[in-house]
C-alpha cells in the first residue's frame, strides 16, 4: 500500500499531478502501446464484460498511439463526468482516495519497456488506462469508484485502510463478473494482462468465489503473481448498492478481532464458482 513514505517529486502539483506531455512520447512509446492493445483486443471481446468494449469505443481508444489524456477526459466527461490526470507513479492513499471522490483518475504517465513487456511492478500507462479507465464510461462503475473514493477517505480516519483496499483489490482491479451462467473480466489487473486474461477465467487453478463485502475485506491478497482468488459480482448495480447501502463501521470493528483470511481459503459458507485446485501456486512455490 502506497504510505507516507512517499515524497512528492519536484514538478508535482500540490495534489501530485503532472503534465501529462503528451508531444514527448517516442515512437517507440507508442508502438508499445499499439502491441499490448493488440494483443488484449484480440483476446478480450470473449472474456472481459460488454461494458468495457462499449466504453473502448466511447473513448475511441481503439485508435493507434497512447491515448491524450485531455481527449480522453473530454469524451469521459461527457459520458459520466470523469476525468483522467497524470502522476508521477504510486501517490499516496489519502490522495488518491480524493481524487476518486472527485471523479478524477489518476494515471501513470510512463509505459513499460519490451523487457517489461508481461511484468512490471509499478502500474504503467497501459494498466492505468487501458485497464481502468473504458469502465469509468459506465455511469454505475463511474459512481462505484466515486464511492469507493468516498468510502477510502472515511476509513483513512478510522485506520482501515488495509481493509478497504482488499475491496479495491478483489473488484477494481481482479474482479470477475456473471453473464448468465458464464463468468466475465471486468478487473483492470486482469484486463491489461495478457496471462492473467486466460488464467482468471480458464485455468482450473484458481477459486472463484462469489463477492461478500465482509469476506473480501478480511482476505489477503497477492501482489507478486497470478491471484489465487477470484470474486465473482452478480452486477455493477448489485457492487454499487452494496457499497452504498453497507455501514462499513461495524464491518471494520467485527474485523479488527477477526483473523484475516489467506489467500487460498475457501470457507463453509462461500459460494462456490470454482473451489481451485491451486495447482499453479503449488508449482511456483516448489520452483
Ligand atoms: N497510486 N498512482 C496510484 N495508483 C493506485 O492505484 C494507487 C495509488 N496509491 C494508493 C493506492 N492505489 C491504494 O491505496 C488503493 O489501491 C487502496
Ligand atoms: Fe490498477
């Protein structure tokens, strides 16, 4: 988690943007944004949620070259009234939570080099965009990030900030969605991950657990490889009133004497999509 350890770099404005410097990208900058869209656009109109590729097309981020953050935020305003700003890298919570309470999505301004191409530890341009921002063109997502914002600025003054980012975690960035009897991507850590776009749906490895609040708030996760939990949100709608209608209070103060869960933990009470065989993990960790 970002903390206070963070130093706000020369340049930044008060609240950590950036100039976005749009004319200074490389051709080579560009061309790898082009690859890693290619190789996502292919894969994803089968897996990811509807409502990512319609708002692909809203943004018009099909077009070639690293998207223009002002264009961007143009098209994003008129569709929910959001905008995306530029950042130097990781910002600290309690700004980034502002940020999203104020509809603002922050973005890294960098893009990953060829040698980076399928790992990097940082969030890049790519994920930052490419992953987040074609679902700020639903108006139900776009007030669920808002929430969440809200939602991160309240427990930063009750100290659960630990908590609340596990609910960022397991929707916003690594969440999966029905579709029917199908399960869909919607998490941008899933969406702008050529691996993790097969893995999260296909491979027998993972849990696939239905989405519960509190459950979710409790449960570790990984930040170093493949999840080894993945949950699962009947609809945007269904997040945002959850989200909205939850007194977190009382969850965070069941919780600060709860033990928290492991990331392979499949409880009684969890409904199960997939219960994993863990396999992959098992093999990371022999090797
Ligand atoms: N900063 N740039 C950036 N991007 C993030 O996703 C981010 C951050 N700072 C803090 C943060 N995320 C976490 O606190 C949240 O995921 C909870
Ligand atoms: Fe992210």
């Amino acid at each position: 988690m970002a903390g206070s350890d963070l130093i706000r770099p020369p340049g930044s404005a008060e609240d950590w943007t950036v100039p976005q410097d749009w004319a200074s990208y490389t051709p080579d900058e560009h061309a790898m944004w082009d690859t890693l869209f290619a190789r996502q656009a292919e894969m994803l109109p089968s897996r990811v949620v509807p409502a990512f590729m319609d708002g692909l097309d809203i943004l018009r981020m099909s077009r070639p070259g690293i998207p223009d953050f002002d264009e961007l935020s143009d098209r994003l305003m008129k569709a929910t009234g959001w905008q995306v700003v530029a950042v130097p890298g990781l910002v600290p919570d309690e700004v980034f939570f502002d940020h999203l309470a104020n509809r603002r999505f922050v973005a890294g301004r960098f893009i990953r080099t060829p040698e980076q191409i399928d790992y990097l530890q940082e969030p890049d341009i790519f994920h930052d965009v490419f992953g987040h921002v074609p679902l700020l063109a639903h108006p139900v997502f776009a007030d669920y990030m808002q929430a969440y914002g809200e939602g991160g600025l309240r427990a930063a003054k009750l100290g659960m900030i630990k908590q609340l980012a596990r609910l960022y975690w397991y929707t916003v960035e690594f969440g999966l969605i029905r579709d029917g009897d199908a399960l869909k991507l919607y998490g941008a850590g899933i969406v702008s991950s050529f691996g993790e776009s097969r893995f999260a749906l296909d491979d027998p490895s993972p849990n696939r657990i239905g989405f519960d609040l509190q459950r979710v708030m409790r449960t570790d996760y990984r930040i170093d490889d493949y999840q080894q939990t993945y949950f699962v949100i009947d609809s945007f709608e269904d997040l945002l009133r959850q989200t909205l209608e939850t007194d977190f209070a009382p969850i965070y103060a069941s919780l600060a004497d709860a033990t928290d869960l492991k990331t392979d933990d499949v409880l009684a009470d969890d409904v199960v999509f997939t219960h994993g065989t863990q396999a992959y993990a098992h093999s990371r960790l022999e090797s």
